[in-house]
C-alpha cells in the first residue's frame, strides 16, 4: 500500500477483502473459449425477466425527469398485499442497499450483530464496514439457523440479529414456530432483520416474516425483485417494519434510490401471477431432478427451499468447480462461502440442469477424492 493511501484510508479496512461476485459467463468464455456457458452460480430466474415488467420498462418513453420519491403506488401495492398502512414499507435499491442501511441507522461501532455462519457474506461485509462486533453462530448439522445459540449470543450492546430465511448459501429454511419464538424472547430493543429474498419459492410460503412484525414491532423483513421476479439487474427491494424504524431507515437512503425503470418493472412484476407460478413449478421439477442426480451419485445435499442447493462433493469444492469452469458450468465453490467441501448451484432449466449434471459426472469421475470430507 503506498504511503498516501496508507494515511487516506480508514484504519480498519486495511484488511478489508473485496466481494467477489462469482465468475461471469464473459470471463469463462475468454478463459475457455466457451461460448455460452451454464451460469447457476447467482441464483437468478433461469426464465427469464416477468413478460409484465418488460412491457412496463417498453412503455417508458422518457428519462430525462427524476422519479417521484416517495413511490406513493409503489408503496401502496406494497402495503396493500398484507393489507398494512403504507408507512410500514421502506424501498431500496436491492434489499442489500436496505442492509446497509440498518448498519447506517442503528449501529456504532462496538455494537454487537448476530448472524449465522454461514449466511449471506453482505451481512458481515456490511457489519465491517460498521465496526460492529459480529456474533456468527455455526449453523445446526442439518445446515439450519441454530436459534437456541443465536439468542444466547445476544448480549447488552447486541443491536440487530440477521436471521435468512431460506439462508443463503444453505438453501435451508427455519421452522415456523421456531422463528416465532425466538423473536418473542429476543429484547424488544433488539432489531430482528429476516432477509426472505427466496420466500417465493417456498413450497408452502414457510415462515412470513410479516407476521412477526405484526406480533413484534422492532422486526424488519425484506423481500427482493431479483429472485423470482427475474428483476435482479433493475435493482429493486423492499422490507416491512414498524413506522418508526422505517422512517429511520429511509431517513438515511439517497434521495431517489430506486430508480423509476426499477419501479415500473417492480409494480408490474409483483402482479404478473403466471410468471410467479410457471417459475415456482420449473424450480420444483428442476429441484427433483438435481436431487434425483445427486442421490445416484451418492451426494449430500442439503435440504433447499429455495432456488439452489448446497450439495456436498468428494473433492475440495474449488477443485470440483474448476472442473465444472472449464466444462463451461458456472456454480459457486463453498469454500469461498463458509461451505467447505460443499457447491451451491442454482437450479436452472431442464437442459441446464443436465449440462451440469454431465458434467458433475464427468469431474467425479477425473478427480481424486480430497482430504475435506463433508458433514451432515
Ligand atoms: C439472502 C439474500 N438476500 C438478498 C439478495 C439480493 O438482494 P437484492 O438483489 O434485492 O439486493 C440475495 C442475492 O443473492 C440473497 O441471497
């Protein structure tokens, strides 16, 4: 580091390690000359974008104004689907800006955060960056939040607790009574954040986070375009809370932090019922077949209610996803997640499913087996 950016730069990001996003279809094509590779490394719709919100984002015909602020529409649909006064919804730019936004409003440094290990990688990212002092508490055997532990991590300078429901990268969900009550012995004063970016896809709706805000009111759930909607790069999400905290919350965003494209195609999206469904269903069958394959092949996987699935592998997980790269299959290797010895790979379409099944098969059958061996 040279001297001058020694001095510039905040004394605790030093160290601080970029996000790495995973690899892009660009970058394997130039690495492998692949031309179309199989990307279910990032747990996008596989489908495709909602038709709806397309023809919403055709029909702009100018930019040239700064959106409305305030989305009152927006808000209103929003609020109107759990039939809640519009100031209980907070919009950003993604539900990650929304994360970040929790740290902005409420943390200082030296506040303690609880979250998962493994979990989503922004939520220590952000609590970094906040200098807040992170509680991660190893999930259960099963891959799942262990609530019991997570509420005995929390202490008197604990601000908020993250619980990801399903989690990323595990794909697993928490049970409904056991969600609810841990937020009811949790202090009061502690902000509960459920980040259900994949609840869409759940089979029976699992646990909705609306329903403890509705029963604990320092309680903030987010929800997210970018899944099922197929809207990740409008960049759209949104969260429920009491109207206090989102009054902090949105007090701390830019102004005009969701742009109106993103908005238009959101409000579109969230009644296009046909998308959501045929969606929901090609996730159902692609799952069966994914677990289909991993079981003949004698692969752990973990429990998904979501739209990927933490399976385990014979090899170390970056070997066995640069094997999968250079046979043109994106995924992610869970040692760069918390997931040693574990892929997480998106659930594609049928064809894509079975490219990276051949080719899963094609690895196992190159590679000799590692030393990490996988639990559960
Ligand atoms: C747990 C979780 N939350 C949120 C997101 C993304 O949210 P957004 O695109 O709305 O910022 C992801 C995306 O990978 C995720 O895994």
């Amino acid at each position: 580091m040279s001297p001058s950016l020694e001095r510039l730069l905040r004394q605790h990001l030093r160290t601080f390690a970029p996000y790495l996003p995973g690899t892009s279809a660009e970058d394997v094509a130039r690495r492998y000359g692949i031309a179309c590779p199989v990307k279910l490394s990032q747990n996008e719709n596989p489908l495709g974008t909602s038709p709806r919100a397309i023809a919403a984002l055709r029909e702009l015909s100018s930019l040239n104004a700064y959106a409305e602020d305030e989305h009152v529409a927006l808000r209103a649909r929003l609020a109107r689907a759990y039939a809640l006064p519009p100031d209980c919804v907070v919009l950003g730019h993604g539900s990650n800006e929304l994360v970040q936004l929790v740290f902005t409003a409420f943390v200082d440094p030296g506040d303690g955060v609880v979250i998962a290990r493994p979990t989503f990688s922004l939520f220590r990212k952000d609590a970094e960056i906040a200098q807040a002092r992170i509680d991660a508490v190893p999930l259960d055997d099963a891959g799942v939040h262990d609530l019991d532990a997570m509420l005995r991590a929390i202490g008197p300078r604990t601000k908020v607790v993250f619980v990801c429901d399903p989690n990323n990268p595990t794909g697993t969900r928490v049970r409904r009574e056991r969600l609810h009550a841990f937020a009811r012995a949790l202090p009061p004063d502690v902000l509960l954040v459920i980040d259900q970016a994949y609840r869409e896809y759940m089979d029976d709706g699992g646990c909705d986070g609306v329903d403890i805000l509705r029963e604990r009111p320092a309680t903030l759930v987010l929800r997210t375009v970018s899944k099922i909607y197929g809207l990740a790069a409008v960049r759209f999400g949104y969260g429920y809370s009491s109207p206090e905290i989102v009054s902090y919350v949105d007090r701390v965003r830019l102004p005009f932090n969701v742009s109106r494209p993103a908005a238009e195609a959101a409000l579109a999206a969230l009644d296009d019922d046909a998308f959501v469904a045929r969606s929901r269903a090609s996730n159902a069958a692609g799952k069966r077949q994914l677990l289909d394959a991993f079981a003949r092949l004698g692969l752990h996987a973990y429990e998904s209610a979501a739209n990927f699935i933490a399976v385990g592998v014979p090899t170390t997980a970056t070997e066995m996803y640069d094997a999968l790269l250079a046979r043109g299959v994106i995924v992610r290797s869970g040692d760069g997640l918390g997931m040693p010895g574990r892929l997480r790979v998106t659930i594609g379409t049928h064809d894509e499913n079975s490219a990276f099944v051949a080719a899963l098969e094609e690895a196992l059958a190159t590679l000799r087996p590692a030393t990490v061996r996988v639990a559960g």
